[in-house]
C-alpha cells in the first residue's frame, strides 16, 4: 500500500511541478522522472555506483539497500536473478544493469577488435557482436565494455590489440557496427546488450606506449583523429561511454567537463550515461588533479561522469557535498535520470529476470562465423607462390602451433581454452600429413634444445609451417612493450628452418604488429593473424590449403622499427618530404659535407617508410584497377562525388579484394594529411572476371577541425586516389575541388 500510495502521491508531485514547466509528452522522459522523484537522496546516489561482484550474500545486501545501481563480473545467471529480485523489490524497486567485458565475444571467442578490423567487413563485425550479446544475455548479462574505439598509432602500447587500429574511418565505421551488433534493433530484445564505448578520448595516445601515461593530444588533433570513432558510436546509439584513464594535456578524462559535457552532450547530443573506468575517479589524486577522493567525486560529478566502476567516491561523499552546496541535487537528478533511461531501454523495469534455461553457447553458427571471422582476418604479408601449399606432407613447428590458451587472445573472461581448435588439431582433421616437432613451448621460451630436431625432421617434408607469436599476456591493459620484435628463441629457429632451404610459411598470431623484416625475408611466406581466437585453427588449415582465400588488410602500419612510432600513415607532409635521393647511414661517406646526405625528413639508418603500410595485404590472385571515372570536377559542400572504376581479377584464384578510397587536402586553413581514408569495400570476384564498382564520398566527409577550431568542409583542391593500400602503389590517381 506504501508504494501505491507514494506513486500516487508521486505523480501527483510530478503533475504539480510540472505546472510551471512543460509535461514531458515523452512516454520514456515521464517514466524515467517518474521513478526518479520517488527515490531517496540515498538510493539516487546508489544508482551512481557500480560494484564489482565479490558474493551473492553481499551483492543481495547492497541491493535490497539500495545502495548500488551496477554489478560487474557476475556471470552465474541464478545468482544475477536472485540479486536482481533483491533490487527490483527493494524500496527504490530500481533493476541492476549487469556489466562485463564481453570484448571480442563470450564463449564463442571471436578475433581480437585488431583481428576484426583487418576483415574490413563491418557486416561480419556486426555479426559477431551480435553472437557474442545473445551468448552474454543467456547468462543476465546487459552491458559490455565495449566497443573499444581508441585510435593507436603506437604497437608498443599493449591495448592496440582491442583496437581498431589506427585510422579514424575505419575505427569509426568498425566501432558504430559493432555498438549496432550489440545493441540489436531494440535494445529492450532479452538478447540485446547495451554498448560502452571506450575510452573516451584520447587514450590510444600514451605517450612511449606506456599504458595510463599522461597525453598530449592538442584540441584540433583531438577532433580530427581521436574523437571521430567515438562520435560515430554515439550517432549509432551507444548506450553508454567510458571515460579513460588517461590525462590529456593535464586533465584526467573522468573529471574533464569539455569532453564529457560540452563536446558529448552539447555537441553530439548523447544521452546515455557516462561510466568510469575502474578507479580512475579515485585515481585523479595520483595524478595530482585534486587532493582526494571527495574532491575528485566533486570534479568528475560536476564533469558529466555520471556512473563511478568500483572506486567509493560518490557514495563516501555525494550527500556530504550536498550539505556543504558545492553540488545540488538537481545534478543528482539528472545523472541518476540517465542511468535510469537506459536501464528502460534495455527493458529491465519489464523484464528484469534472465531465462535461465538458454544454450545458445558455442552454437554451431556462432563458431561458423567466428571461423569465417578469422579467415577474413587473416593478413598475407607475403608469398613467394609457396601458398597455398602444393603439398600435405609438412613439418610444424613453434609456440602458437597448440596454445588453445595464447590463441584466445587478450581479454577473455569467459571463454574456455577446452573449446580453442588449434592449428595442430585443424592441420590434421583437414588431412595434413604432420610432422609436429614442439620445438619452443611458449612465445618467451628461450630453449634452443630441439631446435635440431626439427631442423632434421625438415628434410622428409615438403614444407614447413611456423607458426609462431605472442602469448596472450603480451598484449591488452598494461601489457605495453618497449621493443616489439618476436621473443624468446623465436627468431633463431625461424632462421635455422630457414637456412634447411625448404618452403618456409611462417604464420604469427600476435596481438599487435611485430617488428619482423628479417623473419619476413628468411620466409618464403607469410601469413600474420592478430590472435584468432576459438576457431583459429579450421581458418588457418583453410587458408593454407587453399579452401579459404586471404583477404585481410593492415589495421594499422607495421614499422621497420620501434624507433619509427609513430608510423601511421596519415602524416602531414612537412616542409621538406623524403623525396627518395636521400643517401643512408651507410652509405655515407667519412667526413661527409654537413647538407650532403639530403636535408629531409628521414632516419639516416631506417630510411623512410614501413615494414607494411596501413591498408595492406595480399591475395592469392592479383586484382588490377582500371576505367577510374569521377561524376564531376567541381563540388559545393553538400555535394556527394561518385567514383567509378573496374577491377579484374586477373590471377588463378577467386578471391576478395579491398579497394580503398584515399584522398588529400592539398591546402587547408591548417597542415593536412597526406591521404586520409575516406571509403572502402570488400569486392569477391572471380579468377578472369572483372567488376565495376562505384563509390560515393559524401564531401560533408571532408570536414576537419580548422585554424579556427570550427569543424567544417573548406573549400580547395583535392587528389583522390583508388588504391589498393595505403602506399598507392599502381593507385588509380584523380582530382576535385569543393568550392
Ligand atoms: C579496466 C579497463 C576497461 C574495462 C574495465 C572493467 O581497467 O580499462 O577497459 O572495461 O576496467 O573491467
């Protein structure tokens, strides 16, 4: 009778102090307001804290007080079902959301985001977010810290392995499919999950590649190359944001008002709600941003960080700051108002119990696609026509050949190594005649001992295949490394299989790019999967006997060196460009004249340019562009230009090509790229056939953040080039202009 009385008497409320100001005609902004102005000050503080799942007797306590609005890391569905009754008949009666970091799939485990940005394939990205929200669903799971959208130019930073990689377009397009993939066509479907994307912003630019160092990442940088992955999530409706660790240029993320507030709400219009990563809340005293831990609850409430993961700063301290009127409750209010619309979006105040009786894991279709995921995945970096194998008869040999673990990949909570299908197993179910010599039993292993054995064993076969890397331990958070060359003895064994003169395919599964120029010379090919996950073997024994085809490009550039980084592609000129005629280290003469060598930008040991550039990738058959035609010259700002042309699979295989769409600003208001990406496609032809492809760049995708820190389209020249990478080589070359 309580309750009844108080809705009454709560609407009755709502009606009054709606009086003097507009009844909201939305059905979802009634409700939301609503429940919130039922709620003690206690309870809309506890919807403000997020904690990480310790016992069910715990969990259970905290709910029926009220004092929590999230629990992460519970995954037994009855447990999460008995916490939720506890919650949803509790006084506020407000459901939980239920998090987890359900990043590159749940049971079923998908490629790494690295991985799935090389498939190029949104559609397939989307597919498998989609899989991995109905296997996390099936356990209560509502909300994945996920899609990872950070723009990272720097492979020694451990966290570029559930990246996108490092271009803006694709880590946009990558990032909105898989917030679609997850978040379903309703988010209230049962097996729909809301998406975080993460982490805002700027984290990707840790300076050395060291993980939660500071950034300096200056605003028309920020715009133009960080924020737009994160934009494109929340223009495909992300549910929810995470705020980084990171300080950029001497603001932490979780207390920064222009990022949270100004740029996300005021100028994107989000209306999600803002989580913080684990303690970075409490974490802006270390970083010296503020004197505690109820300063820094006051600056990252006031900021726009609505939600707090783990750290106690609100609840310690949100009421005392009340009293003292250094925040209101009114601000309250509406940070708890948007936790609270996207718990009714997701549909939890109707239905806020999980089906316990679900077995959708592992389904047959999930490791389907997770397979086809890995294929695409896959990156040919080199073939000396060794592949696809002539021959079954093969040595193999290395670390990654049987690691059902390290084949998983970074961020696996959930997925069971028992289920992995390794290269070893796959190899001989596709009837591979297999001589498996172990040799190094993990990616550090230093042991040289059988190294002679397999040298010996190589020459019964017909073929070696190395299959080697990174444990998954290399990679994700704080796993960041200052040189990136393979480890342990990886590198002397590649070099004795080598010197047996027997075709060498050496495949690496890593999870981020490696520095390997002279593995790369000493194989005669080779294939490079940034870790596959659970199916990544059947797409390996495909990929070397020829069912399957590479398609994989680079998500991002592999340097020569780690004295590269950054290596992106999309550089700006500068005023004095390598132009080629420069003389290297050497090469150079003793006392060499002071200007002799070329005054350029170059590395005089290096030279210029990377080991593989973004966007690249090879087949087993060869694609030729031709026929390049544009629907006119000259273009207003709201103008979308077409772009015609034909390729022809002119090799002995059928196969997918990547035609990509670069263009350059020759002149702007600030320094530009050199070529950004602005489009591209995945194109199957077959051996002998040609098609016509058309493309439209819409020139509102032109626009930057200029000298006057407005983003707009300018008007000027442009190249556009079809290319098949990021080099332009044997590119299809034309021009524009926007007036
Ligand atoms: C971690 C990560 C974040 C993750 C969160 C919850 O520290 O930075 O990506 O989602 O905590 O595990």
């Amino acid at each position: 009778m309580k309750k009844l009385t108080f809705t009454l008497l709560g609407l009755s409320m709502l009606a009054a102090s709606c009086s003097n100001n507009q009844v909201s005609q939305n059905p979802e902004q009634r409700f939301v307001d609503s429940v919130v102005s039922k709620m003690t000050l206690q309870e809309k503080i506890g919807q403000l804290y997020q904690v990480s799942y310790t016992s069910k007797d715990d969990a259970i306590g905290m709910a029926k007080a009220g004092k929590i609005g999230s629990i992460i890391n519970v995954v037994d569905p009855q447990a999460i079902n008995e916490i939720q009754k506890a919650a949803v008949e509790s006084s506020c009666g407000v459901p939980l959301i239920i998090g987890r970091d359900v990043i590159h799939g749940y049971k079923t485990i998908f490629p790494i985001p690295l991985g799935q940005a090389a498939t190029f394939d949104t559609a397939i990205v989307r597919g498998g977010c989609h899989v991995a929200a109905t296997e996390a669903t099936s356990d209560g799971i509502r909300w994945t810290f996920s899609p990872m959208v950070d723009i990272s130019q720097d492979p020694r930073w451990g966290r570029i392995a559930e990246s996108y990689g490092e271009d803006p377009f694709l880590s946009s397009v990558m990032g909105a499919a898989a917030v679609r993939g997850y978040q379903g066509d309703k988010m209230n479907d049962p097996t729909s999950i809301a998406a975080c994307t993460k982490h805002f912003a700027a984290y990707g630019a840790s300076e050395t590649g060291r993980d939660y160092n500071a950034t300096f990442v200056p605003e028309r940088e920020l715009r133009n190359v960080y924020l737009p992955s994160f934009k494109a999530a929340v223009e495909a409706g992300s549910a929810t944001m995470m705020s980084s660790f990171n300080d950029n240029d001497g603001v932490p993320s979780s207390g920064n008002t222009h990022i949270l507030t100004e740029i996300l709400r005021g100028e994107w219009g989000f209306d999600g709600f803002v989580v913080s990563d684990w303690n970075s809340i409490v974490d802006m005293a270390n970083q010296g941003f503020c004197a505690n831990g109820k300063e820094a609850g006051l600056i990252a409430i006031k900021a726009g960080t609505d939600m707090e993961m783990v750290s106690t700063c609100y609840i310690d301290n949100i009421e005392a700051l009340i009293k003292e009127g250094k925040i209101s409750e009114q601000l309250i209010n509406e940070r708890v108002k948007n936790v609270v619309r996207i718990k009714y979006r997701l549909g939890l105040f109707q239905n806020p119990y999980v089906e316990t009786a679900q077995s959708v894991k592992y389904a047959d279709a999930h490791l389907a696609l997770a397979q086809k995921t890995a294929e695409e995945s896959a990156i040919l970096l080199k073939n000396n026509g060794i592949l696809p194998l002539k021959s079954k008869k093969i040595l193999l040999t290395g670390p990654m050949c049987d690691a059902p673990h390290d084949q998983l990949g970074t961020w696996i909570f959930d997925g069971e190594k028992s289920h992995t299908v390794t290269p070893l197993t796959a190899l001989k179910d596709a009837g591979f005649d297999v001589v498996y010599i172990p040799t190094l039993e993990f990616s550090r292993d230093k042991n040289t001992a059988s190294f002679a054995k397999a040298v010996a064993a190589a020459k019964s076969a017909d073929a070696i295949v190395f299959i080697g890397g990174e444990e998954s331990i290399l990679s994700g958070e704080a796993h960041c490394l200052a040189d990136i060359n393979l480890k342990g003895a990886q590198n002397q064994l590649i070099e004795q299989l080598s010197k047996t003169g027997k075709p060498l395919v050496t495949v690496i599964m890593a999870g981020r790019p490696l520095t390997i120029g002279k593995q790369v010379d000493e194989s005669g090919a080779v294939l490079y999967m940034f870790h596959p996950g659970t199916m990544g073997g059947p797409a390996l024994a495909n990929l070397l006997s020829g069912k399957a085809v590479p398609s994989g490009r680079t998500p991002a550039t592999f340097p020569k060196s780690v004295g590269q980084i950054p290596a992106h592609y999309y550089i700006n000129n500068t005023g004095r460009p390598y132009n080629g005629s420069e003389i290297l280290m050497d090469d150079c003469e003793r006392e060499a004249g002071q200007t002799s060598l070329g005054c350029t930008s170059f590395h005089m040991d290096l030279g210029f340019g990377p080991l593989f550039p973004f966007g690249y990738g090879l087949s087993y058959t060869e694609f030729e562009y031709s026929n390049l035609n544009i629907s006119t010259p000259e273009l207003g700002k709201a103008d979308t230009l077409k772009i015609s042309f034909t390729i022809k699979n002119t090799g002995d295989y059928d196969g997918v090509d990547v035609p990509q769409l670069y263009i350059r600003d020759l002149a702007g208001s600030i320094t530009r790229p050199i070529k950004e990406l602005k489009e591209f496609a995945r194109v199957e032809i077959k051996k002998g056939e040609s098609k016509n492809i058309i493309m439209k760049l819409p020139i509102s995708r032109l626009a930057f953040c200029g000298l006057d820190y407005k983003t707009a389209v300018e008007p000027g020249d442009f190249k556009l080039w079809i290319a098949h990478d990021s080099e332009l080589k044997n590119a299809l070359e034309s021009s524009f202009a926007v007036k």
